[in-house]
C-alpha cells in the first residue's frame, strides 16, 4: 500500500498553473492536461472530489455547504480502510466550521492568526471578546498564559499583529497566507502518522485576496507595494472591466506569483515527505476550482461566481511518483468525479484509466457574498447552471433557461468563444443527471440551512470576499 497526498490549491487554473508551476509540472510523472472540476466553489467542489458526485447528488451547495451530512463511508476514504486519513486545510469552508473535518483521523485547521495550531487564534479571540483597545489585549494575553501551549498562542498574537501591520502598511505583506504552516503541519502530522497514509491539504494563498507578499518573487509583478484587490469590489470590477485595467493587470501578476510561491513550497515539501517516510508516496496536485480574470475568455467576470467558464472549471492534475503504467501525458478528458477511483486506485498501487469522452459540471447558485447590486437581477446571478463537455464542444445551461454551446480549443488551456446563444441541446445530455436544472434549484433552495457558523468564522468568511 502507498502513502498518497492530495494538494489543492484553492482558485488554480490550468494555464497560470503551467505557467508560474514550473517546479511541480517539471517533475510531474503524468500530466493530465483536460481536467475539469465538478463545480466552481469550494464546497461543493470538495464535496464532489472525495465522494464523485455532482452537487445535486451529494447535497454540498451554496444553501447548504456542510459535509457532516456525508458519511466517511461515502467518500474514497472509505474504500482505504487500511490508511490514516489526515487532513490540514486553509480553507474556510473545508474546516470543522462546516464539518469537513468528521472525515479524517486527525485534521488541522489553518488559518491567517493561527500559524501555530497548538495555540489559541487571536483573531477568533478578538472576535469574540466583549473587551477593546488595550483591555482587549491584556485579555488575550492572559487567555494565551493559561492555554494549553502559552508559548503558541503568544507567537500567534505576535504574528497576527505583524501580519495586520505589513498588511496595512506601504510594504509587501511579511507573512503569507498559510502555505508556510499547511508545510510545517504536513511534516508535523506524517511524522507521527501510521503508515500508509493519505494526506489531504488545502492552500489557501492562491485564492484572493491578492496583495505583495515579502516571500513572492518581486519581479514577476509591478503592483505597488501597498496593493490589494480589497481595493475595488467584485461587482465594482464587473461592471467596469476597462475602467479596471490597471488593476486587473496586478491582480493577474499577483494571482501568478502566489502560484509560483506555492509551487516552491510544495516543491520543497514533496522532498521531505519522501526522506521522511518508508513507503513509496504519490502526490496529486490540483485545484478545487480555477479563477476569471476578467478576460473576454472569462465572460468578463471576476472570481468564480455565477461561472462555469473555462477559466473556472479547467484545472491542473499532476501526479509525482505514481506506480508504473501511466502515460506521461493523458490528454483526453479526466474529471474531479473520478479522483476518488484515481486516489484509492494509486493508494493500492494501480494505475486506473479515469478517462471520459464527456465530463458533467453543476452549480446550484451563486456562492456565498457579496451579493449583486439592487439594480442587477438577482434570480439571474443566484441560477442553477450545468454543463457536459464533448470532444470540442461545452454545452451550458440554467434554471434561468440559458442555453449555449461553448467552443472551447484543447491546445488552450482556459479559452472558450460562444458558438450559438441560443442553442439546442443534444438528447443525451441528460442522462447526467437525476433531474431537470429547475428541479435541482428548487430542491437546493429547500434544503436551506441557517448560517450557524460563530462569529470568528464569518469574520474569514469576510476576509476572503465571501460576505
């Protein structure tokens, strides 16, 4: 049995993954070049990654994003009885927050003031705490004496103000956004791991917001030092991409160099992983989902709302040290639906052929915040969309009754033109899926569930634009 990890870079899309992921596409053993991810948030992505569902199926929507509702017998991990199953995620809505943690043996939770997991967070302190200014202080100074490890949780107060500071100040931002700990953790967790393993992380640094950062190569971007995308909101930006240009062209560049920064730390990673254990071990690499740039290509949008653009669903898959018998480039089309036959398959030392001739892709809604202006249609924004992928062709519709079929170039990675606005879709096309678009939305808006998330939550929730 092998140790296999799975890295998923939160926001990565294949062509800036190429482009700026020289380490880890250089020692890449299997290429897959047509992925496609299932969905184009978070948490229905994960959710379709470890049980190979579409959201419809598994349940893990924008009205309902948490996983406790799935068993870890629905998920792969539950075809790898023999493996410890440990989980390290930067991720918000991949956290104990929304239940994503019930799957694993041991999970550790990441996030920007708790850069030493064993201690207490400052910011969910200072969320939560009734005290200010200098009161507010003193009380997680003495929170942080009578934790069970005081020498974190002091570390981690310092760091959070550090990081709040340079990221506030004209200078590029000291501290990054968790890919330095997910990397320590991961070290941390598989050294006192029971062989074989399977390890799962995600990387958050990718995902906006985008901002210089001490540790980037300062010479792949020309934004100013005291650059954010925090600087114009999302909708801001759609609604006037010309009038954003300048700041598209820094968002882009600092989009590219986290990738690149990521790509040296798992690099780096996947060389002490192997030192450190007694068993062969695979490593996946992926995203979740990708990102619009705000590119014609793009639909003109902006993040990964309301998208199942290509800049959004086509995404890295690279494979480091699999078992024998994979080509070195697969480049028919894989799907996010088959990483759990692909992952239980190498963790048994096989080499399954996840190969499709179409591949199905969902989203039930908009994802979390900000919400569109009062002036944009709202029903329009919060659609259920699908898609299915065939040869050179993407077939896109919704519950608002759009229908398109979508020229996309498989030596393009990320590019699509709209064919026909008006299209006909083939008769097949629904044998992937239970039931009609509309039914789908109307079941997922059923299911809803009250934001129970606590306050230090929400307050990451915000930091990442999602409120």
């Amino acid at each position: 049995m092998r140790n296999v990890v799975l890295f998923c870079l939160d926001s990565a899309r294949r062509d800036v993954f190429e482009r700026s992921a020289t380490r880890l596409s250089a020692r890449a053993d299997v290429t897959f070049t047509q992925c496609r991810a299932a969905s184009s948030w978070s948490a229905p992505s994960h959710a379709s990654m470890f049980t190979g569902d579409l959201p419809h199926r598994h349940g893990v929507h924008v009205h309902d994003p948490h996983f406790d509702s799935i068993p870890r017998s629905e998920t792969f991990l539950g075809e790898m009885p023999d493996h410890e199953a440990l989980g390290i995620s930067a991720n918000v809505f991949a956290s104990p927050a929304y239940g994503f943690d019930t799957w694993f043996d041991r999970f550790v939770e990441v996030s920007t003031g708790r850069r030493f997991t064993g201690g207490i967070d400052p910011n969910a302190f200072y969320v939560e705490s009734d005290a200010t200014g200098l009161a507010r202080h003193a009380a997680f100074v003495r929170a942080a004496l009578t934790s069970d490890h005081p020498l974190q949780s002091l570390a981690n107060g310092t760091l959070a103000t550090i990081n709040v500071l340079s990221r506030d100040a004209p200078i590029p931002k000291l501290l990054d956004d968790g890919a330095n700990t997910v990397a320590r953790e991961a070290r941390r967790l598989t050294e006192a791991a029971t062989e074989p393993y399977f390890l799962f992380t995600n990387l958050e640094d990718t995902h906006m917001p985008h901002r210089p950062v001490w540790a980037y190569d300062g010479d792949s971007y020309d934004a100013p030092a005291d650059f954010s995308t925090d600087d114009a909101g999302v909708w801001e930006v759609i609604d006037d991409v010309e009038g954003h240009r300048e700041y598209l062209e820094h968002f882009r560049d600092l989009y590219a160099a986290s990738t690149a920064y990521v790509d040296r730390t798992l690099d780096s990673l996947i060389d002490s992983l192997q030192a450190h254990s007694d068993r062969e071990t695979t490593f996946l690499i992926t995203g979740d989902h990708g990102e619009n740039l705000g590119t014609p290509e793009d639909e003109n949008l902006l993040g990964h709302k309301s998208s199942l653009s290509e800049g959004v669903l086509h995404v890295p898959l690279v494979v480091v040290n699999p078992p024998e018998g994979f080509d070195s480039t697969v480049e028919e089309y894989v799907s996010h639906l088959d990483l759990p036959t692909l992952v239980a398959g190498l963790a048994r030392g096989e080499t399954p052929d996840i190969t499709r001739e179409r591949v199905p892709a969902e989203i039930l809604g908009m994802s979390p915040g900000p919400d569109p202006p009062e002036d944009y249609d709202a029903d329009y924004w919060d659609r259920a969309m699908r898609c299915v992928y065939e040869d050179e062709t993407k077939w896109v519709w919704d519950s608002e009754g759009g229908r398109e079929r979508v020229d996309i170039d498989r030596d393009r990675p990320c590019w699509q033109s709209v064919a026909e606005a008006d299209a006909t879709l083939p008769e097949w096309i629904d044998d992937y899926f239970e039931n009609e678009v509309t039914t789908a939305k109307d079941a997922a808006m059923a299911a809803e569930t009250a934001a129970d998330v606590d306050a230090a939550t929400e307050q990451r929730l915000e930091d990442l634009g999602y409120m």
